[in-house]
C-alpha cells in the first residue's frame, strides 16, 4: 500500500485487552486506501466459533458493546437513551469509504453471534 511512516501508541484502560492507536502516513499515490486494503486489517465481523474458538472467546471476552439499550439503560455510554457509540451497529455487505473519507467497516451476517448479559 506504499506506507511512508507509521507510528503507534499502545494503551491500557480499566479493563481487558490493550488497545492500539495507530497513524499510518502513505505515500500520495496511496493516500485513500480502497476497501478491499482496508477489509485485509480490520475486521468487525463475529468469528466462527468453531473455527476460531481462541478468537472467538477473545473476541466475546473482550471486544463485544453492551448490552445497552432499551433493555439496560444504566451503562455510561446511554444518553437519552440512546447509545452514544451508536450500537448496534447496522449489517453492512461492503465497506465503503464514507464522502469525509472515513470507513465504514463490512459487518456481514454471517450467522455467528455472541450472547452477553
């Protein structure tokens, strides 16, 4: 993807897994990456829990919102009862580069879930 520099911070928050704040400077011809290039590094979609039963339950223990909602109007995030992260978020077929250039990840359906209370 002609990456010109990168740099990067890791962090702990209160709880589970560290989490990574990454700026990557690419060359002009690359500036925009497309969203094949982005779907090759970031992932938003359930894993199969059969599978990949390790990420699976690293991804159930520690990457899944909520609950919030209707349901569960406690969490910090509720403002006027509605999740200010915007969960859930909406089953997306493609990413798309959104017209201020930000990504809006592919989030397919398929068929996996996570069930946390």
């Amino acid at each position: 993807m002609g990456i010109r520099q990168d740099m990067y911070t890791i962090e702990f928050q209160k709880r589970g897994l560290p989490h990574a704040h990454i700026l990557i400077f690419f060359h002009p011809s690359n500036k925009y990456p497309r969203p094949g290039d982005i779907d090759k590094i970031i992932s938003v979609e359930v894993p199969d829990p059969l599978k990949e039963p390790k990420l699976y339950n690293l991804v159930k223990s520690h990457m899944v919102h909520g609950p919030c909602g209707l349901a569960n109007l406690r969490p910090s995030c509720m403002k006027d009862r509605k999740c200010s992260k915007y969960y859930p978020k909406k089953i997306q077929a493609t990413t798309i580069v959104d017209q201020d250039g930000y990504p809006v990840y592919r989030r397919r359906d398929n068929g996996h879930t996570i069930d946390k209370n």
